[in-house]
C-alpha cells in the first residue's frame, strides 16, 4: 500500500483553488471581449490550469482507488464528490435560464429545454451546450462551457480500475508509459490530420480524452514512484523548469506532461507548507462549476461595457460567494466523514 499523506502537510488545496481561479480569470476576457481585461489571458493560461487540474486528478484519483475498501467504494466516493454540486448547476442553470431568455415562458420551456437538462446531467455538453433564447448574441451562447473537462474527467474515474487491473497484469511502469506514448500518439496523429485541412475539429479533438491522458498518467506517475521523487525532486525540478522556459523552441512536446507534473507535484509536496487553505473549505470545483454562467450573464446584462473591473468585482464576490454557498449546502453534506475534503475542513 502506497502511503502518500493527502490530508495534511501539502499544498494541493490551494493550487486547486488557484488553477480554478486562473480559469475564471481567463474566460472573464474570452466572453467579455473587453481589450481592458485583456492582460488577464496574456499573464494566465486557461490550458495550462486545465492540464494542472488533470495532473492533480491523475495524483489522487489513483491514490483515492488504492485507499479504496472496494471498487464500489471508490465509484461512491467519486460520485459523492462530483455529481451533486454539477447536478445542482446543470439544473439551476436550465430554470433560472428563463429571466435572461429573449423566448417568452412558453417557448423557453420546450423539448430543447428538455434536452439541454438531459444531455448535461449524464455529462454530453457537446450535444446540447445552449438554451433556447439564451446568449445567443454573445461570443459563445454555451449557458456553461467550462464543463467540458467534466466529461473528460468521469472518464478516467471510469478507467483507473480497468488502468490498475492492466498495471497489475502487464506491470505498472510499462502500463503507464504505454498510456502516455499512446496519448501522444493519437495527439501527433490528429495534429497531422488536422494539417491538411479541418484545422479547427482537430483542435477541439485533440483536447478530448485521448489528448488529455497524458496529463492524467503523468500525474499517476510521480503517484505510484513518489518516493524516488521525493528523492530526487529537486534534480527533476530543474530541467523542468528549464524546459518550460525553453519548450517552444523544442519539438518535444511529449515531454511536457511530465515536466509539469513535476513542478506541480513538488509545490504540492517538496515546497514549504503554505497553510492549510482547505479548513473553510474546498472551494475550487465550485469556483469551476459556476464561473462561466455567472460570466455569461454579466455580459449579457452589458456590465463589462463601460466599466469592466467593476463587472470583475461582481463577478468575483458573486463567483466565490456561490462556491462559498455550493460547498456548505451542496457539496459538504454529500461527503462521507471521512473525506479528504471534510478531514481538512477540520484541521485548526
């Protein structure tokens, strides 16, 4: 058993919280347009948080299943923690849509309608991401387009027993490095495709499940050889930081899941302790759930027009105040007592 403490003395609560509010920050400028926010996506990369977030997923997911009495436990574990707060969203979303809707009541409420609730609940965005009526004239009328990454990641929930099982039969260390060669690959081959026209869906399946393996696995890695990181953590540390400074000028982008894991890995565990920034609370899923229909509906109200970091103000008290409200009434009652999430809201 791989005894790796998740609850105390590590930093992992706050780097969440920061990948979610770097996210929020980003997509603030995407769907506001506004040029006077636009240093926010020039200093932040949504991309990178996103694959951050999947490391970190990939870290203790694999850590959540090894800990886990059975694999039933482990799927009541993982649908304790992810399904109420994005049923609760999907569902507030769908009803409150109607106040913003340019559709009277009697044609917001239609099979659409229906089916926007249906798709989002079992996690197919993609087939339905609008409401009728609603953001139609903004840059993006999805109602909560951050949620893409959801469906991605029940996916891997879904995987880890099959992953163990294939490590446990074929050995852990060639397992996980053919998942991430294999990663790589169906990257490299829908690069090529999309090269020769159809550059655009190539993009958008690139950052499908496939694509973001490789972070996933990157993360399991430095799980399950934690303690040769621990070891040598400062001698990764370096040459991943160098290759960050230095990747666009390499054509080895293979090596990027890696070297990120590494660095977030070590500020996670190897840096000094900042806090334990989870007692209040772990704030970041919600930060995630809710940003992008908040943000959607302060520029459909015009409030990023004339005064744009007022509109960031309300945004931000009323993103955070709605995390606040989704982890002590949503989140929180659904966990068990002994929740990683539930034991650091308890630490003093």
């Amino acid at each position: 058993m791989l005894l790796v403490d998740r609850v105390s003395n590590n930093n992992f609560d706050l780097l969440r919280v920061l990948f979610a509010i770097t996210v929020f920050f980003v997509h603030t400028y995407t769907l506001s347009g506004s040029e006077t926010l636009a240093f926010l996506e020039q200093f932040l990369s949504s991309k990178i948080a996103v694959q951050a977030f999947f490391i970190v997923s990939g870290f203790l997911i694999f850590m959540s299943y090894e800990k886990s009495k059975s694999v039933q436990d482990y799927f009541v574990k993982r649908v304790r923690r992810v399904y109420p707060a994005y049923f609760s969203i999907v569902l507030l979303c769908a009803i409150l849509g109607v106040l913003l809707s340019n559709l009277p009541v009697e044609e917001y409420f239609t099979v659409d309608w229906l089916k926007y609730i249906l798709a989002n609940l079992v996690f197919l965005n993609f087939l339905h991401p609008s409401l009728p009526g609603l953001f139609n004239d903004q840059y993006l009328s999805a109602v909560n387009g951050a949620l893409w990454t959801l469906k991605i990641e029940v996916m891997f929930y879904v995987l880890v027993p099959i992953f163990v099982w294939m490590m446990n039969k074929w050995g852990r260390l060639k397992t996980l490095v053919l998942l991430y060669v294999l990663s790589h690959v169906y990257v490299l081959l829908i690069g090529l495709w999309g090269s020769n026209g159809g550059l655009a869906i190539a993009e958008q399946l690139q950052r499908q499940l496939p694509g973001q393996l490789c972070f996933f696995i990157a993360g399991a890695i430095l799980y399950y050889y934690f303690d040769f990181f621990k070891r040598y953590a400062y001698w990764l540390l370096v040459p991943s930081l160098l290759f960050v400074v230095v990747k666009s000028y390499l054509p080895a982008l293979w090596l990027e899941p890696i070297t990120l894991s590494v660095i977030i890995i070590y500020l996670a565990y190897i840096f000094p302790f900042l806090g334990h920034w989870g007692k209040y609370g772990d704030f970041s899923y919600g930060i995630y759930i809710v940003h992008f229909p908040i943000l959607q509906t302060l520029v459909a109200l015009g409030l990023f027009d004339d005064k744009p970091f007022v509109a960031l103000l309300i945004a931000i008290l009323t993103v955070f105040s709605l995390a606040f409200l989704f982890w002590h009434f949503i989140e929180k009652p659904f966990l068990k007592k002994r929740s990683h999430y539930i034991e650091s809201s308890h630490v003093s």
